[in-house]
C-alpha cells in the first residue's frame, strides 16, 4: 500500500503531515474546567445572630442576640480571612438548629459600630481586634494583690475612647484597701467609677450593665472572673490564686460573651500582660472630648498636645478654665507615647 503525503505514517496509518490544529485534543484539567466567577450567593435566607465565642476556626453564636438560641457556625469560602471576633454582628445560614454536632455557616459580618483594638506592643505595627460592638469598656483593676497600676489604666481608657466605648473604672479587692485614693487619679475625666469587690453590693454595677454589650478587661488576678461569677451564677468562669511574684494567673483562657439574667451581655476577655497602642494618636484620644476636640483645631501641625516645651503653641493652652481637665487628659497622651505596653 502506498503513502498518502510525504510525511511518514503514524499508528493508525495518516500521514503526519495532514495533522492540523483542529486534531489538538485538550484534556480538561483534574479541576472543573468550568470557568470561575466572582458572583456570590445573596443568602437571602440568612439570619441575623451575635457571636458570643471563638474558638479554633468555629464561633458560637446566638440567633437574633437570643441567648436561648445558640447555634455554632464556620467561616463561609467566600467570607476567606475575614476577622470574626466576639461582639460581631452577622448573619448565618444553613442548619440553624442548634442541635449537638451541627454546623450553620456565617455567610455576612456587619460593620462594627464600635471596636477595641491592641497591639503587642508600642513598636507592633499589627492590630488586634479584641472584640466588637461593644457599648462600655469596664477596667476592671484591683486596689491590692496585684497593686493597680495608673498606666494600665490611662491605656484602657485610650483605647475605648478610639474606638468608640465608654470606659467605666471599676475597682476590686476594695476590703484589702478600703483608704485607697487610686480612683482619686482620674477625677478630672468623667469618668465613671464603682466598687465591685466581693464585699461590695452590686446594685449599681448592675444598673451600667443593663441592656448593654459591656467587655471587662483587667490584668490576670484582679478579680475578673470572680466578678462575672456573681453577675451571670451559671457562667463557672475559672478563678485563679494570685501568684507570690505579683502577676496573676491567668484563669479565662478565651474571650466569651455571657448574657446577664436580667437583660445585657458582659464579655469576659483573658487577663492582659501588655497593650499597646500604637494604632491610635493623640487626635483620637482628643476627639471623644467635644468640650476640647474644636480646640485642636487651631493647633499648629504636627502638635502632640503635650504643652509646653514640647508644643509651646498648643491650643489647650488657651482653655484656662479647663486647665486641671486638659492636664488629666494630657497625662492620657502621656501614656499614650510612653513606649510602655503595660
């Protein structure tokens, strides 16, 4: 038999040379060969819920802030890395029943209306969101076993005032230093303060907790857990004995969101060893001043609001008659650039 073409015969007997582009078989790839989209699902479905605990890539939730309702959600593929932290709010879809060994899906996280955020340290360029939407930031500082600390303190406040919460100083331990004038340190900020040691009637604590979404943050030992304790009976949070070197034990290991018997939720977050600030700047702490936030205005560029010598022309100068309140928020920007996470 003789050749067809001048190129030589292939297995099946065709010339090689009669081979063209439209002979090229393309194998699909071990992936759909289905091309990608960027159109998401619009879950229409989905149900509003509070995120109430995290814990290694699965987040305890409660539907419509229901504490009756508890469900545990993952992270949706098209969510990716997106932050989810303890007071977010979002929105779930999937088995919402709750039952033992079922899994809904967060599909949604709303925007934050407030955050509290920390750095590793001053120099820490990265941010930590502690948690999210909460109303009240209460410092929670024992006035004996651990001695408290006034820098610890100034930098809580800091940071809630940035990010948009109330601070609230509340005061533990008050039976081991019933003559303490710590609290007389912050007198000139407004800022609201109760005693809540084990001796102290609750009442009033109480009452700021109400119908609020309220984060306790405080140094391992002071009484944090022992406070949450007595506020939510059922919670078992663990208590820890103080150390002899004077640094706490840390009992809570995971932030958690607990819903008061009588409406509110308080979030319990572990005890802190530093907090650093070094996402925020003298303007933000200045902007939850209103009686001095337009002042700064007038200040010349690049002024920390520290006054004289360092800013011999600050506009705070010029407030006489605020003259003990600028200097107690100027200790706040004090500790704000003291390089000290605390």
């Amino acid at each position: 038999m003789g050749r067809t073409g001048s190129g030589p015969l292939s297995r099946r007997g065709r010339s090689s040379a009669s081979y063209d582009e439209s002979d090229v078989r393309v194998r699909p790839g071990r992936r759909s060969s289905r091309p990608r989209t960027k159109t998401r699902p619009e879950h229409l479905d989905a149900q509003p819920a509070m995120v109430v605990s995290v814990d290694r890539g699965r987040w305890g939730c409660v539907l419509d802030g229901d504490p009756a309702r508890p469900l545990v959600a993952m992270r949706a593929r098209e969510l990716g890395r997106t932050p989810i932290v303890v007071g977010d709010e979002v929105d779930v879809v999937g088995d919402l029943s709750g039952r033992p060994d079922t899994l809904a899906r967060i599909v949604r996280v709303a925007e934050r209306r407030t955050v509290l955020r920390r750095t590793a340290d001053d120099t820490d360029p990265f941010e930590r969101v502690v948690v999210g939407n909460a109303e009240q930031l209460f410092i929670v500082v024992a006035l004996a076993d651990p001695p408290p600390r006034t820098g610890f303190v100034e930098r809580a406040m800091v940071a809630a005032f940035a990010g948009g919460l109330t601070p609230v100083l509340c005061l533990t331990k008050h039976d081991l230093a019933a003559d303490s004038q710590f609290a007389g340190d912050f007198a000139d900020l407004d800022l609201t303060i109760v005693y809540a040691g084990v001796d102290d009637p609750l009442d009033t604590t109480l009452e700021l907790l109400a119908g609020r979404l309220t984060c306790f943050l405080g140094h391992s030992g002071v009484g944090k857990s022992t406070l949450v304790n007595r506020l939510v009976p059922d919670a078992a949070r663990a208590v820890g004995e103080v150390s002899g070197v004077g640094k706490g034990k840390h009992t809570s290991t995971q932030s958690v969101a607990l819903a008061l018997p009588d409406g509110g939720w308080v979030i319990d977050t572990p005890g802190v060893r530093s907090f650093g600030l070094a996402h925020i700047t003298p303007n933000d702490v200045l902007a939850a001043f209103t009686d001095l936030a337009a002042a700064i205005e007038d200040c010349p560029r690049g002024c920390t609001h520290l006054g004289p010598p360092a800013d011999p022309e600050c506009a705070l100068d010029e407030l006489p008659d605020k003259a003990r309140r600028v200097a107690a928020i100027r200790r706040l920007l004090v500790a704000l650039n003291s390089n000290e996470s605390w």
